[in-house]
C-alpha cells in the first residue's frame, strides 16, 4: 500500500495475504488463476521468490531495490517533466524543446490507425500528439511514478492509451506487435543500448518504422552539458552512454535501415542559455532562424546535440 501511495498510482485492487494464498507466493494456485485473463499484471519486490512468481505469471518484475529505477522514480515526483521542458513558462525552454519534438515528430511521421509503441514516454507529450493523429498508441515507462505522471498529464486522453510498465531493455510484448516505435531521448539512458534497440526491432512488424533520438557526443552543447555537471556537481549523470553520428548509425544498423539522420538542438549552450533566459528571452525569433539555418548546413549540421534516426526494419 504504502508502495503505491508514495509513486501516486492507483490503489491495487486486491493485496492478497498468506492466508489468502494458501501457499508460498510461487506455489500459490491462487495468483495464477486471479491474474489469468488480466491486461496487464505487475509483481512489485526485491527477492528472487518475487521475480520467481513474475515468471510464473508472465508478468512484468519492478525491483524496488533497483537503483536506477529509483532513481527515476524520485526524479518523477519531485520533477513536472511537462513544465520543465515543453510546457515551460519561458520562450526558450519551449522552443528548444519544441525543435526536438518537431524533428522527432517528422520522423516518425504517425498516421491514423497505425499500432505505435513509445518507449519512454515521460511527461506524455508525444503520447498526447500520437493520440490525436489517430494512431493507437502505448505508451510505457520504466519507473511507475513516471507513468503516473503521464497519466495525470494526458487527462482524458489517458483513456485511449495502453499505459504500461515496461523494461527497454527487455519489452513484454509478442514479436511483431507494431506498426513503428518511438525510442526518443531513452537509448542514453538505459545500461544496454544495443538490447533496447534489438527489442524495438522485435516488436516492429517488417518494414516498420523506428524513430529515436539521443544527444551527439561531441555537439558544443552537450560539452557544454558535461561542464554544466561538474560546476553545479550533479550527484548523478543519467546519460550513461553517448554517441557520436557513427557510433549511432552502427548501433542501428545490424537491425535496421537508416533512412535518414537528421540534428536538431543548435543553440544555445551552457551558459549562455542561463543568461538569455535571465534577459527574458530577447529576439527569440533570430534564434529560431538560426536554428533553422544550421539544420540545413551542409557541415555544421552535425553539431547539433539532437540527432533523429529514421530507421526501417527490413521486410525479410
């Protein structure tokens, strides 16, 4: 109880006790036959008794002595990830991120009645566009404070999305599920890239369509980033891995086809961002010319810090 109190997750239908079980967790006749039917099932403990039911349930394990997850869980509900980016009450915060989700968007391109999985949906602000293309969206993330604050963004919405927790790394659905996978700004995150990216490619039918996002290793911005960490002395450096434009495309290409990389994300970096927000963001509309400008710049393209892959499963 206290579990889902403190994540602001609805309460849990049922707790069953030992006396209800009538066994042992795992040897329990009674979770498999309650769960048996269920859309989603989600075992919540840190032993291996409770990632042993998981198993027998085929359902998803969250390991409350996971650290990273904790990590995310705390950062979700200390954090409004909406109104920290998209939904900013600054101009800038909202076009810099604004120019990310555009590019994201374009290449992922959703259309009405296409399967989409979005892998990583944090405040919901992709979902809700995925929505409202008409696709039918699920939308999953890895910490269920995280998922909660989607929910509670989406509004009504909420109610057209499959919500789910789930493992990049490690998906719960069937081969072939979707029609395309949006994997924006999670593959930095998580401790095994390459796994994320071959599960984005299991679940895609052939010839689906994966659209992700990571920051560019040596961008100006993310150096920038990098000092940022060390001068305000983060405690935690979430971006554990980074990528170069190479390094991007050879993690992709052994499942898929790139059919486009694009950058996005070129100005402005730290510290400079700080002060042009303290001067309230004068002369927006030059920065977003020079956003543009840059993207199309035969070289100076690649030092944006977003770079957005537009990548095709093959059909055979």
């Amino acid at each position: 109880e206290e579990f889902f109190r403190t994540r602001d997750l609805p309460a849990p239908a049922d707790i069953f006790d030992r006396k209800a079980l009538g066994a042992v967790k795992a040897e329990s006749t009674v979770l498999p036959e309650y769960a048996e039917g269920a859309a989603s099932v989600i075992v919540v403990g840190d032993s291996d008794y409770d990632r042993a039911l998981a198993t027998e349930l085929g359902a998803f394990f969250v390991d409350v002595a996971d650290e990273l997850r904790a990590y995310y869980e705390g950062r979700a509900r200390e954090l409004d990830e909406l109104a920290f980016t998209y939904e900013h009450p600054e101009p800038y915060k909202r076009f810099f991120y604004g120019t990310r989700f555009r590019a994201v968007l374009e290449a992922l391109n959703p259309g009405a009645g296409e399967e989409i999985l979005e892998i990583g949906c944090g405040g919901g602000f992709y979902t809700r566009e995925l929505v409202r293309s008409g696709a039918a969206v699920t939308a999953s993330e890895y910490a269920p404070s995280a998922l909660a604050q989607a929910r509670r963004n989406l509004g009504e919405l909420a109610g057209e999305v499959d919500l789910r927790i789930e493992d990049a790394q490690r998906l719960s659905f069937v081969d072939q599920s979707f029609d395309k996978v949006l994997l924006s700004e999670v593959i930095e995150h998580v401790p095994e890239p390459e796994r994320a990216v071959a599960e984005a490619a299991r679940v895609l039918r052939p010839g689906g369509l994966l659209a992700v996002s990571t920051p560019s290793r040596y961008s100006p911005l993310n150096l920038a980033y990098g000092v940022k960490r060390r001068v305000r002395g983060y405690a935690f450096n979430e971006h554990l891995h980074e990528f170069t434009p190479g390094s991007f495309r050879r993690l992709l290409e052994p499942h898929f086809d790139v059919e486009a990389l694009e950058f996005a994300n070129f100005v402005l970096a730290y510290p400079a961002d700080e002060l042009y927000l303290r001067l309230g963001s004068p002369g927006l509309g030059l920065l977003e010319r020079a956003e543009r400008a840059l993207a199309r710049a035969p070289m100076l393209r690649r030092l944006g810090w977003t770079m957005v892959a537009r990548a095709r499963k093959p059909a055979t």
